[in-house]
C-alpha cells in the first residue's frame, strides 16, 4: 500500500509538467511553462506539492499507528507521561528545517519575478472597462485597443471568451519590460503561461517583465473583479521571432496610418 502511494507521489510529479501542456478538461497543474519565471513557479509549485504530500501520509501514518497501537483493547492502563523533551524538541526543529527548505527557493522565485533584468523593449499595458489598451514607447509610441470578439463572431477553434480582435504582438527571447496601469478602476494583467499577474491601478505604475522563449499563442484575462464586464477582458499575446516582430511593426503603422486617413477623409466629407 504505502509502495502504492509513493509511486503516486513520484508519477504525478514528473507528470505535472507534461500534463499541463494543453488546456483539457479535468487538468491537472499549470500549462507548458513559456517563460523563466514560470518555469521556476511550476518548479516551486511541485516541490512544495510533493513536500506536502510527504506530511501529510506521515502524519496519517502516525494517526493510525497511535490509533491502533494504544487502543483500549491493547493498552488497558495508559501512560501518565505529560512531557518528552526530545520528542518537543524534534517537533518544533523539524518543521523549521522543512520550512527553511521551502523558503528558500520561494524568496529566489519572488526576486526574480520583481527584479528585471537589463531591457530589450518597453510596453505599456492600459486597463479599461471592459478593454485594454497596448502601447509600444520603442516602436514610434504604436499604440491600439484589444476587445473581445463576440461569441456569435467567432470563427472555428477560436476559444470563447479568450479571442480578442488586436493581439499583443511581441518578440521572443526578449527581454520586455511591461509598464501597468488603468484608466478607470482597478483591473489585473495575468498571463499564466508567461508568470505574470500584476495589478492595474489608476494613477499608479506598477512594473514586471517577461521574456517568452517559443513563438506562439498565450492566453489569459484580468484577475482583479472590475465591474460586471470583468469576464469579458481577455489578453492574448502572440509572440514571434524578432523578424516577424518588425515586419509586423511596419504593417500595423501602415494599417493604423490608413485608417487614420480614411477616418479624416470622412469626417472632412460629412462637414
């Protein structure tokens, strides 16, 4: 039985990371980790799982031994002994050693996760109801909204309520400083795959960075409650190699160029 358990333990351990690749239902840990940070959270998070998995079979162990070993039956006359300065002492120095060994590692994750490191690019992440905004200092002050598309427009595979019409579109093995604030009431920019939660506060900057290793799609969605259109403020990023990333600068200062020109022309035709 206990062999049992401890395959469990070891299985589902080794398991988290693949398992976690792909959003299934009924999955078990986080995604595919695309970022240090999140693949140093996914570590803490498995490390403090099978920590805690340990504990919890001891004591259950102990549970059941004291439960079997001095039941009535078996021991008629109990012990009066109230003290055992040993057993006190390993009791309390113990647990402090365990959590000195979770402690370490989580204050590594917390300084990396606050500390950027020297910048490649700088965005700006703006949060409104229901919307956000996304703006790019290093690429002429770029900037354009991202809203949800509605469930009715939605093309085949394209997930309900995680399809935005603009993504962050941002380069990969970079690393990019993200600048969060808000325009309205408190919102927060979350992306789990990247390790990035940060919340979005009128009047404040707050600062995180990430750096994505693959090419891809992430999704994610603001985590802080902001009013009754909060489940419809999905984030999607797509990343791409630095090549792309350029070409698709220029394209979208042509693409938002135009519009602008269009929009001038009509206004300058209704008057």
């Amino acid at each position: 039985m206990i062999k049992k358990i401890i395959s469990s333990i070891i299985f589902f351990g080794v398991s988290f990371p693949v398992i976690g690749s792909e959003i299934e239902n009924w999955q078990l840990g986080f995604r595919d980790p695309a970022s240090p940070v999140m693949r140093a959270v996914n570590d803490l998070h498995n490390f403090v799982l099978i920590m805690m998995a340990i504990i919890t079979i001891f004591v259950l162990f102990l549970i059941i031994y004291v439960s079997i070993r001095f039941r009535r039956s078996v021991n008629p006359t109990p012990s009066k002994r109230s003290h055992h300065a040993v057993l006190e002492v390993l009791w309390t120095v113990i647990p402090v050693i365990i959590l000195i060994f979770m402690a370490v590692p989580s204050f590594k994750l917390v300084y990396q996760q606050d500390v950027t490191p020297e910048v490649d690019m700088t965005i700006k992440v703006i949060g409104h109801q229901w919307y956000w905004e996304y703006q790019y200092p290093d690429q002429d002050n770029l900037s354009f909204e991202s809203y949800l598309i509605p469930e009715e427009e939605l093309e085949a595979g394209q997930p309900r309520l995680l399809t935005v019409d603009n993504h962050l579109v941002l380069p990969i093995n970079k690393n990019i400083q993200v600048l969060i604030t808000a325009g309205d009431v408190l919102h927060s920019f979350a992306m789990p795959s990247l390790g990035v939660k940060k919340d979005a506060v009128p009047g404040r900057l707050n600062e995180t960075w990430m750096n994505i290793e693959k090419a891809g799609i992430y999704r994610g969605q603001c985590s802080e409650i902001c009013g009754s259109g909060h489940g419809y403020m999905p984030i999607v990023i797509e990343a791409l190699s630095e090549e792309e990333f350029l070409a698709w600068v220029q394209n979208t200062k042509n693409k938002f160029a135009m519009l602008e020109k269009s929009t001038l022309a009509l206004l300058t035709n209704n008057k």
